[in-house]
C-alpha cells in the first residue's frame, strides 16, 4: 500500500523504478495504469504521472497493450560501470579536497560497519552499505552536480550490483577497494582518491563481466 502524501507521485515512481531496475517487473512485462492502481491503491492520476516519468529514464515504452519494461540490459550495466569510472573517480578526488574532519568520520564508521556484515555474511546489508559507502562520497565531494548525476547511474545498475555483493569474496575485495579509497580520502591525497576509485569501479566492472560468462 502507497501511503498518501503530497509527493504520492514521487513515491509511486520510486517503487516502480526500484521494483523495474530489481527484476520485480521483468523485463518484457507489461503494466498498465488499471493493474498498477488495483495493487498500489492509488488513483490513476499518479500512475500515470509516475509512468511518464519512467518512459523519460527509459525505463518502459509504450504498446498498444500498456507500458512494456525495458529494464537495463547487461550492456547497459557495462556502459554505465564505463561512464562512472571517469565521474566517481572526480567525485572521490573532490571529496579529498572538500569533505569535513566529521564527514570523513562518518566514511570509515560506515566502512567499518561495511566490513562487520562482510564477517556475518549479510548481502543485503553488505549491498546497503556499499551504496551507501558511494553515496556518501558523491554528497562530500562539495558539488551537488554529482550527486545528481551519479545516483541514478548507481541506482539503475542494483540488479547487477546485487549479484556481484551476493558472493562473498567479491563483498570482501570491494570492501578493501572501499578502504583504499578511504585512506586516500582521509589523508587527503586527492589524486590518490582519484586512482583508487577508479581502480575500484573497472574491478566492478570486471566482475560483473566474469559473472556474465559463468
């Protein structure tokens, strides 16, 4: 059930870009306004709002039987991995620069927290923590310009990301590409940042790739 409250719009399209982008609707699948309204409980007015606004990401076309899901394909995956290692490594160099003694704190909190539910074998949580880990990156860097421009690039390819979290020394190495980026971060070493995360978003990259031909 979708609560109601003034951004309902806003919420619906979250839910239906989180359930699309993780395998919920397949791709292939078709949804029309009438069965999205039926299982969220909301009016049509929303649902077609929110369905607009995934047409735009390229999230859904439109047939003569309602929206078809496009979802993001495993080359899309790729491209995206290739976009995000010329754009994070910026963002990782700018937080060096700019990120507060109190904001660096709260990276290796979460890096530490990271590594904990790596030891519990925890995916889900070791998932959350992991974006959270790039998300608090982009908000540090001191430009809001990439926190716009990578979180949706983030975002689209969780699918993919969840699988590769799934197993457990890929968690642990990412985890240690984490702590690089961290230390390089924290000693305020910006074209180490740089180099280090995008080492770590190409060894992503190369690790969904290995996944793809198993």
């Amino acid at each position: 059930m979708i609560h109601k409250t003034v951004s309902l719009a806003d919420q619906i399209f979250e839910r239906l870009e989180s359930d699309i982008l993780t395998g919920v609707y397949p791709r292939g699948s078709v949804l029309t306004e009438l069965s999205l309204s039926d299982d969220l409980g909301v009016s049509r007015t929303p649902i077609r709002e929110a369905i607009r606004r995934l047409e735009q990401e390229h999230l859904v076309e439109p047939t003569s039987k309602g929206m078809r899901v496009l979802s993001i394909t495993y080359d899309d995956a790729m491209t995206i991995y290739d976009i995000r290692v010329q754009i994070e490594g910026l963002a990782a160099k700018a937080c060096a620069r700019n990120a507060t003694d109190e904001q660096i704190k709260e990276m290796k909190e979460l890096l530490e927290l990271q590594e904990f539910y790596i030891q519990k074998e925890d995916s889900e949580k070791v998932k959350n923590t992991d974006s959270q880990f790039h998300q608090m990156i982009y908000q540090f860097a001191g430009s809001p310009v990439y926190v716009d421009t990578l979180t949706p690039l983030h975002n689209k390819i969780q699918k993919f990301r969840k699988a590769i979290m799934a197993k457990t020394d890929s968690a642990k190495i990412s985890c240690e590409e984490h702590r690089k980026i961290y230390e390089a971060i924290a000693s305020r070493d910006p074209d180490a940042a740089l180099e280090a995360m995008r080492s770590h978003v190409e060894k992503a990259k190369n690790r969904l790739s290995q996944l793809n031909e198993n």
